[in-house]
C-alpha cells in the first residue's frame, strides 16, 4: 500500500515526516532515508 508523506527540513536539523491522511502520525530523523524509515 502506498500512503502520501510529506517531508520536510526540520529547523533544528534532520527532517520531520508525517502522513496527511492520518492526523498525528509524525516522525524524524537525521536523514532522509531514517525519516522515512520511521514513518513506517
């Protein structure tokens, strides 16, 4: 199944990620691949 992300810089380093269509899920990471690894 593919669900939307959206990822984006954090200002205090790394990158924040969360998923539109469930409110609440929000994770990070220091990298790209890590964020979005936790997300899921």
């Amino acid at each position: 199944m593919n669900i939307k992300v959206v990822l984006e810089p954090s200002e205090e380093g790394g990158y924040t990620v969360d998923v539109p269509s469930l409110p609440g899920c929000i994770s990070e990471g220091e990298t790209i691949e890590e964020a979005l690894t936790n997300i899921q």
